[in-house]
C-alpha cells in the first residue's frame, strides 16, 4: 500500500460520526496494516484519522458551509 492509499482510508475513517465505532474500525485497521508491515506507525494512522475529523468540525462550524459537505470530494 502507498501513502495515499493510507491516507484515503484515514479520510473514509474520519467519516464515521459514532466515536465508538470509529474508534473500533481504526483500530482493526491498524491491527491488520501493523501485520502486513511491521514498520507501520500506528500513531501516524490515529493522528491522520483524528486529524481529519477534526478538519471536518471546523469546517461545519463555519457560517454558510453545508454540514458535512467535504473539501475535493
């Protein structure tokens, strides 16, 4: 997998509004990415996953920017 693969799953994981469950699947990810490549940086995974979440709060938070609209997608 490359970089933007990672990425790309991050984003789709970030879009999950149950924190329980997000939570839950970004972890099985980075269980199943951490067996297949031993030099995965777990935190790396959480900090883009969080990263992005966050990014989308300050987006729906601005006056006139459709709820849960995304930027390029």
């Amino acid at each position: 997998m490359t970089k933007k693969h990672f990425i790309a799953i991050a984003r789709i994981i970030s879009q999950i509004d149950n924190n329980t469950i997000r939570r839950n699947v970004r972890d099985d990810f980075c269980e199943m990415f951490r067996k297949e490549n031993s030099r995965f940086d777990r935190q790396r995974f959480v900090d883009a996953v969080d990263g992005e979440r966050a990014m989308q709060k300050k987006l729906d938070a601005l006056p006139g920017w459709p709820r849960g609209a995304k930027i390029g997608g």
